[in-house]
C-alpha cells in the first residue's frame, strides 16, 4: 500500500471523484487530500481525475489524441 498528498484548491472535486471510484480517500478542510493507491489500476485512476484538474486544457486535448492515435493504430486504421 502507497500513500500520496495532494494539495491543490480542487481537492475536494477530486475527493468526491475518487470516492465514486470506491478509491479510499480523506479530506479534511485546511488538510491536504489523503488517498491510498491499492494496485496499479487504481493508480491509474487517481492519475486520470487528479490530472483532469491539474493540466491545462491544451495538455488534456493533446493526451486525448494522443490516445485516438495509439487506438487507431491498433485497429490498423491509421
């Protein structure tokens, strides 16, 4: 089991986030988010909703298509 803190002003959007994933987490005001990581996939997860607050538009909208190009690529359709 691993332990990370985040302290940004959406930790409480990405509290409620990853507490709909049944990802175990604490938020206490003026504290910093607490989440525990049990396994990969759920590393993941906390990776994907944590960088959805903390990228920039651009940075979201180059990864999707990054993501489109390796899933067409695949398909052999690009």
């Amino acid at each position: 089991m691993n332990m990370f803190e985040i302290q940004c002003s959406e930790r409480w959007q990405v509290y409620r986030r990853l507490q709909e994933l049944d990802i175990h987490c604490l938020c206490s005001s003026y504290k910093p988010l607490k989440v525990e990581i049990n396994g990969a996939i759920e590393a993941s997860q906390i990776w994907s909703v944590t960088r959805q607050f903390t990228a920039s538009r651009q940075e979201l909208v180059e990864w999707m298509e990054s993501c489109w190009k390796c899933k067409g690529r695949k398909r052999g359709s690009f």
